[in-house]
C-alpha cells in the first residue's frame, strides 16, 4: 500500500508519460514526425568564380571531402586566423591535402573579385581556393549552407560584414557532415579529415 507522499508522485509521473506517447502519436500520425526527426539540409548546387577565373560549382566537390570556410578579403581577424589554421591543417596533411577541397567564400562580392581573392589568398596554402560571384550568386549560396551575413556600415563611410564563422565539412558526396573543428593541433584535425578521404 502507497504512503501519501509517494501517491502523488506517481499520478503525476502517470500523467507525463501518458502525455508524452499521446504527443509522439501525434506527431506520427500527422506525418510530423520525420519532419521533426530529419537535420536542416545544408548545401546545394551553386555555380561561383576562383580567384584564377576558373569555375567552381558543386559538382567539383564530388569524389573529395571538402572544407568550406565563409568570410571577406576586408576582415581583420577571425578570417586570416582561420585560413592560417585551415593551412595548417592541410601542411599537417600532406600529400593527401592534395585529396581535400577547402573553400573561401566571399559574403562580400562588391569588393571581392576574383583578382582581390588571388591577392588576399596569397599568404595561405595555395590549395585553399577563394570563390566568389556576383550579388545573386553569392546570396543563394549563403542561403543554401545557412550562412548568416550582413554588411555593417563603419563611420568613416566604409563597411565591415558580420557573419557565421563556421567551416563546414561536407563528404566525398558533397553532403554536409558536421562543423570541422580547428580548436585542437593540427596533426590531430588533419587525422579527422582523412577519415573522409
């Protein structure tokens, strides 16, 4: 026989679980449960320039694991500080860099040509391709990977962009897999990354 304090607890615990399976056949039943289960797609077909003029579109992540890092040629430090550790990455890397696509897309195309691409990139692993377009091209990408970028007006007239700081990487079969992490030594993301090769 039940005491008077546990009684309660165990309506009320009675109570959630009956809520909770009558949610989850719900959900079920409408249909809403894949929708609800399922991860945002990230990704998609885009059709940009690298900073040789050559065309880069989707189709030429097929086949490798590729590295996809977002930002501009103006910004002053979470840019070149990733670049520098994606370089790193590819150093530690080797001959098997050579398997790996990583990609610098600009969410800036008003100042980012192609040839401001191939100066800024200069200073980093050569492997490392900065793809750009024009505005609409630009803005479907940024839709497609679900990139966050706003351009912030600077008081001496110029402007500065906010935006994600992620690098994502995506398979051999261009589909997204998880943030890569540069937060650990080199040797160690360059042992992830073959993983994918």
């Amino acid at each position: 026989m039940m005491d008077r304090t546990t009684r309660p607890l165990v309506i009320v615990g009675a109570f959630a679980t009956s809520l909770i399976v009558g949610l989850v056949l719900m959900l079920w039943a409408l249909g809403g449960w894949r929708h609800v289960a399922a991860p945002a797609a990230i990704g998609g077909p885009f059709q940009l320039t690298d900073q040789s003029g050559q065309t880069v579109t989707d189709k030429s992540m097929q086949g490798h694991p590729t590295l996809i890092f977002f930002g501009f040629t103006h910004c002053p430090d979470v840019c070149p500080t990733t670049l520098f550790e994606i370089s790193e990455v590819l150093r530690a890397m080797g001959k098997d860099a050579d398997r790996v696509n990583a990609y610098y897309i600009s969410v800036d195309p008003e100042r980012d040509s192609a040839a401001a691409m191939k100066d800024y990139l200069s200073s980093f692993d050569p492997r490392l391709k900065g793809l750009t377009g024009n505005p609409e091209q630009i803005a479907k990408v940024l839709s497609q990977y679900r990139v966050y970028a706003k351009k912030v007006p600077l008081k001496d007239g110029d402007y500065t962009m906010d935006h994600t700081a992620l690098i994502y990487l995506m398979d051999r079969d261009g589909k997204f897999v998880a943030p890569f992490n540069l937060n650990r030594k080199p040797e160690e993301a360059a042992a992830d990354l073959r993983r994918y090769l």
